[in-house]
C-alpha cells in the first residue's frame, strides 16, 4: 500500500530523478534518495509544510533538487527505476534514509550538519541528516 499518492506520471517522475541523483550509487543509493523524497511529502515540517505531492517536492524551489537541471532528468523512466521508485512510495525505508530529510554529496568528508539538522550516516559519497524529534516529530510517525 502507498504511503504517498502517486500517479503514473509521478512514479515517472521520481524514477527520472532517483537515476539522476544516485544512479552511480546503484539500487540502495536510489532508494535512500527516494526515502529522503516519499519524507518530505509526507511531513509538513521545516521546508516542507506546503509540499503534499512528488511533483511539488521534485520541483520545489528554493530546496529542490539539481538534477531536475540538467538533461539526464529529463530522459524517459526506465522500468528498473519505476520499480524502485514504486518501492519507496510504497514504504520501503532504509537507513540512513529511513527518517532523512536532507542529502547531499560533499567534495570532503560529511560535515556534522546540514541545514541546521544533524548529519546521521553516509551511503557511498552521499551524506544524510535527520531532524530532531524537536525540530519535525512527523517524521517520527509510523505509516
């Protein structure tokens, strides 16, 4: 069962950007980025009060994502990455993506945090953070 609404275009979409972001950090790279994504639907927290849809947190600006700027965003979904995408929405998390808000892939080592938030593991070349239960409790919550 989906944890978030998604229509077919809007798996697509996430597909499209899950390739982009961590393609090279192969199937669990993708995953983390997209529990990072399904999180930030679902909470209304922080920078994410008014985001409800994966379109609206692909394409929010400012906090949305690089890769919607550059071309390889914008090839067709492949089936693999549809199935991944699927995944996430329907629920599948993962640390250190399970209650992450915010990633990103450094020059360096991880810094201690990231927009204000703690940094809480590292997959490959990306670095996590996760708010505090004081900052956003909603991520807290169980599906």
């Amino acid at each position: 069962m989906a944890v978030v609404k998604a229509r077919a275009e809007e798996i697509d979409l996430l597909a499209r950007l899950l390739r982009a972001e961590a393609e090279g950090e192969g199937e669990m790279g993708m995953l983390l980025v997209g529990n990072v994504g399904i999180n930030r639907v679902r909470v209304s927290c922080s920078d994410f009060e008014g985001i409800r849809t994966i379109q609206q947190m692909i394409f929010q600006s400012p906090g949305g994502f690089e890769a919607v700027q550059k071309p390889y965003f914008y090839q067709k979904a492949r089936e693999r990455d549809k199935q991944i995408a699927q995944r996430v929405i329907n629920g599948e998390r993962f640390w250190p993506g399970k209650f992450s808000l915010w990633y990103f892939r450094p020059t360096g080592n991880c810094p201690p945090q990231w927009w204000n938030q703690p940094f809480i593991g590292q997959y490959k070349a990306h670095c996590f953070y996760e708010p505090t239960g004081a900052t956003c409790a909603d991520i807290y919550n169980t599906y």
